[in-house]
C-alpha cells in the first residue's frame, strides 16, 4: 500500500512532469546561484553597515527607510535569479549569470576597505 506522500508525487508527476535537466543547465544554473548569493550577500554587507552607522547616530527614521530598502533589494535579486535559472530550466540559449566587469569582485573589497577606514 502506498503513503499518502507518493500518492500525491504520482498526481503531481502527472499533473506536471518533472523536467530532466541537462549538465550544461545544471551547471548554468549553479553558476547563477553562485553569482546572486554573492550580489545578495555584498548588498547585505553594505546595507547593514549603512544601518548600523545610522543607529548609532540615532536615525532611526534613516534606519527603517534602509531596512526596507535591504529587504527590497534582497526581494528583486532573489527574484531576478529565479527568472534566470527559470530560462535556463526552459532550454534558453545562453543564458548565464552576468559577469562582473574588469576587477574580478574586487570593487566589493575595496569598498569594505574604505568602509572599514583608516587602521
């Protein structure tokens, strides 16, 4: 007797049958997730910096006007991922994750440099 659990994976199967990826979309798809965990996370890191700074200072309106830009930003970029990977699941060509210009990700490190301040 089958579980109510593959009982429904077999109407779901049905209903919408699971897509079989290749490995050049596997591989696609992890690299867009590569690249927007990193885009969220440098968002995240600069944000909160903004939000800390401003707490100290006591601006707390300044602080929820940031938090909510954090938290919308955080929502377009998850967002714009999904789409990506979505074209890339729906056999896309060329659809990749946007390289970084010139440095490599270095401008994120300089900023956290200049940030940080003098030592």
């Amino acid at each position: 007797m089958k579980s109510a659990y593959q009982l429904a994976m077999e109407r779901l199967e049905k209903q919408s049958p699971s897509q079989k990826l290749t490995d050049d979309q596997r591989s696609r798809i992890a690299e867009i997730d590569s690249l927007y965990k990193s885009k969220m996370a440098e968002k995240e890191l600069l944000l909160k910096d903004q939000i800390q700074r401003e707490q100290v200072a006591g601006k707390f309106s300044e602080v929820e006007k940031l938090q909510q830009q954090l938290s919308s930003e955080l929502r377009r970029l998850a967002q714009e991922c999904e789409s990506k990977k979505e074209k890339v699941r729906e056999g896309e060509p060329g659809v990749r994750g946007e390289r970084r210009e010139g440095n490599g990700g270095a401008g994120l490190t300089s900023r956290l440099h200049s940030l940080a301040g003098p030592h």
